[in-house]
C-alpha cells in the first residue's frame, strides 16, 4: 500500500515536471526575441553620433552626392541604395535631431533649424524614391548649405 502511494507520488512529480516545462517551452517559444536592450542601446545616439553618420566622411549625405554626380546612379540597385539612405536621413533626423536638446544655444532655435532640415531631408527622399536625379542634386546641395548656420548656433 505504502509502494503505491509512493509510485502515485512519483507519477504525479513526474506528469507535474513534464508540464511545467512544456508549458515554460511553449512560453518561451511564444515570446519574440530578446530585443528589450535595443530601445536603451538606441537612446544613446547623440547628435554627435548623428553628424558623424550622416554627414561625416562617407557619411550617408556625401555617399548620396557621390551616387548622383556625373550621370547618376547606373542600375536599380544603385537607385535602391540611394533611396535607402535618403530615407534614413529622415528616420534618424526625427529619431535623434527632433527629439535632441541643443547643449549649445537655445531651444526655439534649435526646433527651427531642425524643422528646416528636416523639410530638405524630405524633399530630398522624395525625390529618391521618384528617382529625380536633378532634384537629388538640388536638395544634397540645401543640406550642405544648412551646416554652418547651425553650427554657428548650436556646436
Ligand atoms: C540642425 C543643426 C545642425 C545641422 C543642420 C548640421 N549640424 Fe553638424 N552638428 C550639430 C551639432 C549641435 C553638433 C555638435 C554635436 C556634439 O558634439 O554634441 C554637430 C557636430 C558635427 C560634426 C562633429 C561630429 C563629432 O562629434 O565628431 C560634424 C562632422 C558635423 N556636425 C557635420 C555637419 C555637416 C557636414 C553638416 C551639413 C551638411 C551639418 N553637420 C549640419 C548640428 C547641426
């Protein structure tokens, strides 16, 4: 009697650890990847961070000027690249730009200048998913006049 009562024990240990690791398996498959450090990781990027990718040396602004000089980009591929970092420009200047607090000068300024920035940025996607090389060439040649006036305010 005792014997049973210890095999029924048993047999109930055992189908209660089988369970609960199917069910913490099934639960652990259920959940998406462990991505949770990225939103902390990507608040980081700092304006500084930003000049340097975008407008750094071979940055994307001056790989896209680069693309449209002499008779522009050359296959499909070419024009993808492009439209992808023009859009980029627009993602990460809202992310970043928008979002960032100058330490240098102040804040309506700041606001200003970023929102005609990001006015070209767009212009300048725009004419990247059309595929308009000339209003490429135009928008690339705004942004670059726009440095030294923020610079002059902010860095
Ligand atoms: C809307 C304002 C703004 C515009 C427009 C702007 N910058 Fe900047 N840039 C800044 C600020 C602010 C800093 C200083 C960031 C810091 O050090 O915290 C900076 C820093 C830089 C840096 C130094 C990055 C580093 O820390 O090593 C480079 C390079 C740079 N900018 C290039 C450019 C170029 C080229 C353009 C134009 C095509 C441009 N920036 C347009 C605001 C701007």
């Amino acid at each position: 009697m005792q014997n049973w009562s210890l095999r029924s024990i048993a047999h109930v240990i055992a189908t209660f650890a089988i369970a609960t690791t199917v069910l913490f398996v099934a639960d652990s498959t259920s959940r998406s990847p462990p991505v949770a450090a990225a939103p902390a990781v990507a608040s980081t990027l700092s304006v500084s961070d930003y000049m340097l990718v975008v407008h750094g040396p071979k940055g994307l602004h001056s790989q896209i000027k680069e693309a449209v000089t002499g008779s522009g980009p050359a296959d499909d591929k070419a024009w993808k690249a492009l439209k992808a970092r023009a859009t980029t420009i627009v993602y990460l200047a809202d992310l970043v730009l928008a979002r960032a607090k100058p330490e240098k000068g102040d804040a309506a300024s700041w606001k200003s200048k970023v929102g005609e920035y990001q006015k070209v940025a767009l212009a300048l996607a725009k004419a990247a998913v059309a595929k308009g090389s000339e209003d490429i060439k135009t928008e690339v040649g705004k942004l670059s006049k726009m440095c030294e006036g923020c610079h002059k305010a902010h860095k």
